[in-house]
C-alpha cells in the first residue's frame, strides 16, 4: 500500500528538499513566498515596448504569461528556485586568443542544459509529490517564467548589471530552474546587489550592447544575433564578433565575483573533447548530417545550420585581419568560401560572400562578382554590390 505523503513543517519541508537537491547536483536553492506585486513584469513591458527585444517575437507573444508566477498556475504560493553550477574549468575567453578557431559559449560546450536541469527537476519534484503533501509544476528557462528575478527575490543571487545573476558562491556561472508550489514557505534571505560602482561587464561588451546599468539593447548582443537572430547582420557587428560563433561570455567573464566560482562537478557540462580546437574552416564545410553529428545533445545544434554557416563565415572574415600564417589558410579558406557560394540557403551564400570580400583584392572579388550576376536573391544580391 502506497504511503500517505507527510505533512511537515514547512523548515522540516525546506531542509528535506534542500538535502535531495543537493543529492541531485544542484549547487545551490533558495525559498520564496510569492509577493503578491511583479515590478519585474513592468521592466520586461517596458523593454519589449522599446523594441529593445529584436527579433524574439516569443517574449511580446507571451508578455501576459510572464506578468506574474500565478499566471502560469494561480495556485502557486511559494517558489523553491535552484541554481546548477556550470563555472568553466579554463580562462572562458582563452579562445578568443586564437581567430582560427571558434569561441563558444561556455554554456553551449558540453550537453544542452535544458535537457540535464528539467530532468533533475521533475527528479526533485517527484520526491516531494511522493513525500509531502502539496501540488507543484517544475520550470526551466524554455517556460514563460521570470526565473531571474526569481532568483533575486529569493536571495539566490542578484541581477548584476549585466542583467545575469550573480552568486557569492558560484560568480555568475550557474544555470536556474523553479519549482512552484502551492505549499506556503516562508521567503530565505533576500540577496541585495554587490555591484557597487564596478562596470566591469558593461566595459567588456564587444559590441556595446548595454544603454546603462541592468538595460541592455539586445539587438546588439552577440548572444542575440548568433543564437536567436535570423538573417545577415549590421556590417559592424560582424567585424565585433570576433570569432564568437555561438553567444558571448564577455560581460559574464568580466565579473569581480567570479573568484569564488567553482568548476561545474557535472560531467555533461564539461567542455566536450576537441571543442577548444575547433577550426573555422572545417566548420565551415559541414553539412547538414554533419552539424548535426557533431553538436548531438548541443543547444548549438537548435540555431540550424545556415544560422551556424553565417556565424562561422563572419568570424572567417575577422581571422583574414588576424591570421597570422597568410598564405595557404587564406587561400583555403576562400576556396570554402567560394564553395559555400552555392549552399541552398541565401544567408548562407550572402555571408560567404561578404567574407570573400574581406579576404579578396578589389580586383579579384569583382572578378568573381561577374562569374555571379545570375544570383536573384536580393539580400545576397546586395552583398555582391556593396548595397
């Protein structure tokens, strides 16, 4: 006969549930009884009414769902918030040192985490539904759910300028997923912001994306036009990106706080073998079945590959200003170029053809426009023509 869950003290709940998220692997959790006022939701309107949110029509679409917790369930009373430590083990930005090869977000170096933390959540809420009295959902970052601000009210962390959290323990490496629940938990200490006058993350941004402290313009954020941007970039955020194929952890690195980060203990967010040395010209030559082989379980893997080829071929166009050996890995990585001038996609063949011309004499790429004048798409039309 199935046990009738218990109905514990809410410190005894607490301790109980702290102890098997421990066990699981979370690095860190924090309680909070849901305040009856969102400011947070007016900060979001605000920025999705300054067309500060670009291209990512999800976030307007679901402003109403985001306003407050309860909208996503009006049962919830309290939030049990959790953070995953996923602090690197090496210099994040140790990559950007090398423009033949791509930098990718630390986040995005080992198994897509979405997958890793919804699985240990519906793990820890299955213990409490089998254990204590109470309902409860379980949220990673795919949900409408405004787990950042979660997080600060609960005194996980606080919102540092760069608008990410920031942990005393964990820097600012350290994934969040909520638990809510309509078991009523009295709120953990709340966390209030050590940034001081520091600026370090809002200097470190290659591309200026932040308007001031806590406001950034995403569409001005790497992490943004790599990942959830569609189409061909600004011209100058593509000589910024370095080789910065897949997000940006500039403003993350650059935290003061990072000196008491830890390296994640979890084996699938580990940097997976090869992935410091991944060469932008072999990248440049995947296809389809290809991409997807090598970045299985990545969250890289969801941008598509014409996303990735035109990523790739900005940051072939920045390694020609670099490059230190010329010659030979110049000339091939044109010749890829010039193949990728044929892929299906026109972001693809748009993208090429802006990095050819970087790496081409004046006389050279003209001669190569005229071998092209049959090409009807209009946006690669306008990379032949300088429009």
């Amino acid at each position: 006969m199935k046990a009738k869950p218990k109905k514990l003290p809410p410190e005894a709940f607490k301790a109980a549930v702290r102890t098997e998220a421990l066990a699981l692997g979370f690095a860190d959790l924090r309680y909070l009884d849901i305040p009856p006022l969102w400011a947070a939701s007016d900060r979001l309107k605000a920025f999705v009414d300054a067309g500060l949110h670009g291209q990512m029509q999800w976030m307007e679409d679901t402003l109403e769902r985001r306003a407050h917790p309860t909208a996503m369930w009006p049962d919830a009373k309290s939030a049990i918030v959790l953070g995953f430590n996923y602090g690197p083990d090496t210099d994040p930005l140790e990559q950007l040192q090398n423009p033949d090869t791509a930098n990718i977000s630390v986040y995005a170096r080992g198994d897509d985490y979405h997958d890793l933390i919804k699985k240990k959540l519906k793990a820890l809420g299955g213990y409490i539904a089998q254990n204590f009295d109470c309902q409860l959902k379980v949220f990673v970052d795919t949900a409408p759910l405004m787990e950042k601000p979660l997080a600060h009210l609960s005194g996980l962390g606080w919102q540092g300028k760069h608008t990410n959290l920031v942990s005393r323990q964990f820097g600012s490496w350290l994934f969040l997923g909520v638990i809510l629940t309509d078991h009523v938990l009295e709120s953990d200490t709340f966390e209030p912001d050590h940034c001081g006058s520091c600026q370090a993350c809002l200097e470190a941004c290659p591309t200026d994306a932040f308007i001031g402290p806590y406001q950034l313009d995403a569409r001005k954020c790497l992490s943004y036009l790599t990942i959830e941007y569609k189409g061909a970039w600004p011209e100058v955020f593509r000589h910024q990106m370095g080789n910065r194929i897949y997000g940006c952890d500039d403003c993350l690195a650059a935290c003061p706080w990072n000196k008491f980060a830890q390296t994640t203990q979890e084996i699938k967010l580990a940097q997976r073998d090869g992935f410091d040395q991944l060469r932008l010209i072999d990248l440049a030559q995947l296809d389809d079945d290809a991409f997807r082989a090598l970045f299985a379980k990545s969250p890289i893997k969801r941008i598509g590959l014409a996303s990735f080829l035109r990523n790739v071929h900005y940051a072939i166009a920045n390694s020609f200003k670099g490059n230190a050996l010329a010659g030979t890995e110049n000339d091939e990585m044109i010749a890829v170029l010039n193949d990728n001038l044929t892929r299906e996609h026109p972001v693809v063949r748009a993208s090429a053809v802006w990095a050819l011309k970087q790496g081409l004499s004046t006389d050279v790429f003209s001669a190569l426009r005229a071998l092209h004048m049959s090409e009807t798409d209009p946006d690669v039309r306008a990379e032949w023509d300088g429009v």
